[in-house]
C-alpha cells in the first residue's frame, strides 16, 4: 500500500501548484488523494480514512541543481 500511496500523492501533487497546498484548497486536494486511493485499497479489502502529507522534500537531480547553479 505505501508505494501506491506514495504514487499517488505524487500523481495529485504534480497537478497542482504549490501555493495550492498552502492554502484552504489543501483539504480538496488530500480528498482527492483519498478518493483515488480506495479505488486502489479497494483491491485489497482495505479503505483509507484520511491522507495528510507530514513532510515534503524538494526532488534531487539535474533540474534542481540547474536552478541553484543560474541563482548562484
């Protein structure tokens, strides 16, 4: 179940801006998150009750460091 919620959150999250989850419309999102992963628990007798996201991590790689490298 942790690498489709995982797959899933990054699904949602890649639709939206970030200032989107920084404000009221986070709720809507993690509903969505919710909604898209019981069709998936479904599958395996289980249903997930709520979504929230802890902690974020800005992704490594060659995009991230283009950006660091042009700031610095």
């Amino acid at each position: 179940m942790q690498t489709i919620l995982r797959s899933e959150v990054r699904n949602e999250l890649g639709k939206q801006p970030f200032a989107a989850l920084l404000s009221p419309e986070r709720q809507g999102i993690m509903d969505d998150v919710r909604t898209a992963l019981n069709i998936q628990a479904a599958k395996f007798g289980a249903q997930i009750l709520d979504v929230r996201i802890k902690k974020t991590d800005l992704p490594d790689g060659t995009p991230l460091e283009s950006a660091f490298e042009s700031m610095r």
